[in-house]
C-alpha cells in the first residue's frame, strides 16, 4: 500500500500568507486521499521579530507551533500530522523545508535563524535534520552550493508561481541531491498538487526524514 505525504504545507494561524486554518486543511488533505502532512510554516529573523508575538524564545516558538498543534489532534491511526518547518536566513530570500524536526530542537536553539547557511547544515547534522531547498529556481531565489544541502524540491505544485520544476530537477539528478515534491499549500485550490508516495505511514518528521535518506518513497506530481 503506498501512502501520499504533503510536505510543504502552511496554516492561517501562523503563515502571513496562509489562508486556510491548520483544521480545515488538515481535514481537506484527509478527502483528498492523503495519508499526512508535514507542517511547514514560515519561520524567519523577520518574521519572529516582525509578525509573531512574543518577548521571548519560548513565547515566540508557542506561537510559531499553533499551526502544527491545532492540526494534530486530527492525526490517527491513518493519518500523521508532522512537525517541519519553512526556514529563511537573513543573508537571501531562499527558502529550506526542514525534516526531522522536533519542539525541542526548537525551543533549545535560540535564534537559529540567525546563522548563515553553512552554520546551520553543521547544527542539521549534529541533530539529524534534513535541509531540502523549497522551490529553488523561482525569481529572486539565489543558487545554492550543493554541499550546503542535502536535498531539493523538483516539483512544486503551486500554480501561482513559475518554479521552474525541470531546472530544480536536473540539478538534484547533477549533484545526487534527495528530490522531494509539495503542493505549497497556501489556499484551498493549491490542495493535492504535490507530495510524495510512501511505503509506510511515518508518525512524525524523522521517521518520514528516514524514509528521504533511505530512498523509499516515489515522487508524486501534478495528474
């Protein structure tokens, strides 16, 4: 039995540009088929300081978590609500969608967001997170060194964007780069455009980061 995986999917309670509450996307994914989604709100410099409250780590890092935890009281036996994250650093407007995420990564590293790139891959792989650059080669996105990630999004569902999915796909096949695909899910009619096929249902974000390590999932693209 294969089971579909949204990996790239925001809420309204956290997003600026979300629309849609963790709730109503959550249960829209479940008659859309999918077997779990992987909570991936934007989480930045800017955006901690600028748009979600809070005077300190904790408050700020309650607040980011809403989204995800508004959503998981829905996850059941047939289907995973899992913690992952849309991260910005400061030195460029990309974007990396983090696998293996937990609450206490995130509570425990004060202001992550602030490191360069190359900073925070060696923090990734003391703690075992994936980095996978989300939508690499849309406008203002700046080409990233391969060896600062370990993988790429080749396939992007977002209709409201020119991802430009065949670039991203041939530079992961280049550099040996993990290729992942999400729907970008902002607002109901960018539900089910992407995700990935797995084998087994993973419970959380470092048993479906396990499965990107070991290979074990097929990509699953718009039909």
């Amino acid at each position: 039995m294969k089971y579909c995986i949204e990996t790239h999917f925001h809420t309204d309670e956290v997003s600026p540009c979300g629309r849609v509450p963790a709730v109503k996307g959550v249960s829209l994914y479940k008659e859309a088929g999918y077997s779990g989604v992987m909570v991936t709100d934007h989480i930045s410099t800017g955006y901690l300081t600028d748009s979600y409250p809070g005077e300190t780590w904790r408050e700020k890092i309650d607040y980011y978590l809403r989204g995800y935890r508004a959503a998981l009281p829905l996850a059941d036996e047939r289907f995973s609500v899992m913690l992952g994250m849309e991260l910005r650093f400061e030195q460029n407007g990309n974007d990396y969608l983090i696998f293996g995420v937990t609450e206490e990564f995130l509570y425990e590293n004060e202001w992550f967001t602030r490191l360069p790139l190359k900073k925070f891959k060696e923090l990734a792989t003391e703690k075992s997170l994936t980095i996978v650059q989300a939508h690499p080669f849309r406008n203002d996105m700046t080409v990233t060194d391969p060896r600062l990630i370990d993988g790429m999004e080749v396939f992007n569902g977002n209709k409201g964007h020119d991802s430009r999915n065949w670039v991203a796909a041939q530079w992961a096949k280049r550099f040996k780069l993990i290729p992942t695909s999400g729907s970008d899910f902002h607002k109901e009619e960018d539900l089910a455009h992407g995700g990935i096929y797995v084998s087994e249902l993973p419970r959380d974000s470092r048993a479906l980061r396990r499965l990107l390590l070991r290979g074990d999932y097929e990509i699953k693209t718009l039909e």
